[in-house]
C-alpha cells in the first residue's frame, strides 16, 4: 500500500474503514471503473456510509487498486461486506480479478496488524476449480467480519515453481477473537460446503501478525508486500539451487531417495533457513529502501541492486550446471 493508501486508511474518530486490494489486466480497468460507479451509487444510501476513495495502481510501486469506503461504525461496515448487495455486484466483476484478493478492516481501537494473531492456512485447488475456490474464501471472509476482533483475510496465490498451494493469511486483533472465529460453528459449516478443498488444507498459527519477517514491530501498517517478495525470493533462489545441486541431487536421488521425500526434506530446510536468518537479514539489509517516504531515486536504486543480485545468481546457476555438463 503505498503513502497515499496508508494515510486513506487510517479512519476519523470512531469510524471505520474497509480496504480492499484488487489486482486486475489493464484491459480490465475501464470496465472495473464504470463497475465502481454502480458501486458509489449502491454505497450512496448504504446506512452508516461516509465516503470512499479509489486509488489507482502505480506500478512498480504499487499494483493494485486501492479502494477505501468509510462507514461510520463497525456495524455498518460488516453489514456491507456480508450484504447481498454487494455480492450481486462482485458476481458483475469477479472474472476481472487475476491476482491477490486482501481485504482489511480498521478501527480506531485496532491493534497494529504488527502485533495481531494470525493464522496461515494453505489449501491446493485444481486450475479449474479457482473460481469456485474464491467464491467459497468471499463468503468465509464476509462470515468472518460478523466476528470481533477482525482485521483481514488476504489471499495469495500459487508460485509457479515456488508455492504450489493457495495461502490465506487470516488476522484478529487477539487470540482469543482468532480462536472464537476458528472454534465456531460458522467456520465449520463453511468448510463443510468447501470439503473438496480441506483434503490437503494446512493450518498454521501465529501471534506475529503482518510484520513479523519484516521486524515491523512499531509500526502501524508492514511495508509494501511487493518488495518484501522480492526480498523474500531473493534469498529463496539461492538455497533452493543451492540446496538441489549439492545435496539434493548428489545424495538423495544418486542414492534412491523418492523425489516426494527429497522435495519435503529440502522445503522443511529451506522454510526453516528463510524465516529465522535470512529473511530477517536481508529486510535488516534493504531497510533503507522498503521504507516508503523516500525519494524516487532511492527506489530505483532498489530495484537496480535487487536485479542485479537476481542475474548474479542465475549466473551462478547457470555456471555450475555448466561445470557439471562438461
């Protein structure tokens, strides 16, 4: 989210604002446009509604829409989110939508995401089921917002090569609102209806919130997620080829070792590595270009160093599966 956004969505006193994040094709912005209108018009006699605004996406910086809707309490805001009315205009939309599906709720009494609990569930959808899949996560999302203590539901998708589940980041401002919401008889209905995703769903919990790789602890809002990807797939890379070329291959599949094995064994490592020193080293590292009030200048400087630090390693990948060819 960039400056403008995170300002946008602190609320006034004793309001509340719904941020959404929508990634689309720029074929599609003319038409998510004219959609939004229909959306103004609808929220326009919507009890407790005080305004929106729409923040258009500025790549590289940011990617995505930014849609901020204030409405004047709680009560008002979630009964928009779980309305009918809104999901007849999402059903106009939703195969516009091609990337990650966030939705955030703050309040005034919010507690920073930084120090939420949260929960990271993972689930593997067949390519032709996707869309049924987001349907199913909108009508958990709009059940989670009747619960206290909201603050977001944020999907992300599969990485080629890299993730091959869909995650959802799941935050309330404590344990025991997150845990209201996982014991209830709400949750357990909606996964009922949506078993044919559970078989291999994962569920992980923890108290860190958005922030915890990033060290954000004081903080109001975690840094743009874009570059924190970046930094993420910039220490992924290396111990993955790393890892295949010097122990994966020579000693797991010369001697026998299932690939399923070797592949399970080599992301338990690799996950392991990642979030307890090399994450934590590298946001330590590039601090001075995540921050976000920084001149354009020293963004670029970012981006040219972390391309840079990409093509130093593919070169070295590509070097050493030359050595092993000759």
């Amino acid at each position: 989210m960039t400056d403008q956004a995170v300002a946008a969505a602190v609320p006034v006193a004793g309001s509340v604002a719904l941020v959404v994040h929508r990634r689309l094709a720029e074929e599609s912005y003319a038409r998510y446009e004219a959609w939004q209108e229909r959306v103004a018009a609808r929220l326009a006699t919507w009890p407790g509604f005080l305004d929106r605004q729409i923040i258009r996406p500025k790549p590289p910086l940011q990617v995505d829409w930014v849609i901020v809707q204030r409405f004047r309490d709680v009560d008002s805001a979630r009964g928009w989110l779980q309305s009918d009315d809104r999901l007849a205009l999402m059903n106009e939309i939703r195969d516009d939508f091609v990337g990650n599906d966030d939705v955030h709720l703050f309040t005034e009494e919010a507690k920073h995401p930084s120090e939420a609990a949260s929960v990271l569930i993972s689930s593997r959808v067949p390519v032709d089921e996707e869309a049924a899949f987001l349907d199913w996560q909108r009508q958990i999302s709009a059940a989670e917002s009747r619960f206290d203590g909201f603050l977001g539901h944020k999907i992300e998708r599969p990485v080629p090569g890299v993730q091959d589940d869909w995650v959802v980041v799941l935050s309330f401002d404590t344990d025991e609102h997150l845990n209201a919401w996982i014991d209830s008889p709400e949750r357990k209905a909606l996964l009922e209806t949506g078993k044919e995703y559970n078989e291999q769903l994962s569920l992980t919990k923890a108290s860190y919130g958005f922030g915890f790789w990033s060290g954000q602890k004081d903080k109001a809002l975690p840094d743009p997620v874009f570059k924190s990807n970046l930094l993420v797939l910039l220490m992924l890379y290396p111990i993955v080829f790393l890892w295949g070329y010097f122990i994966a291959d020579p000693l797991f599949a010369a001697h026998g070792v299932p690939f399923w094995l070797s592949l399970f064994i080599g992301n338990v490592v690799s996950t392991q590595l990642l979030g307890w020193f090399f994450v934590p080293w590298a946001f330590r590292r590039f601090s001075w270009w995540v921050k976000r009030d920084q001149p354009a200048r020293v963004h670029l400087y970012g981006y040219a160093i972390i391309v840079a630090l990409y093509i130093v390693s593919m070169a070295v990948y590509a070097w050493l599966l030359a050595i092993r060819g000759a």
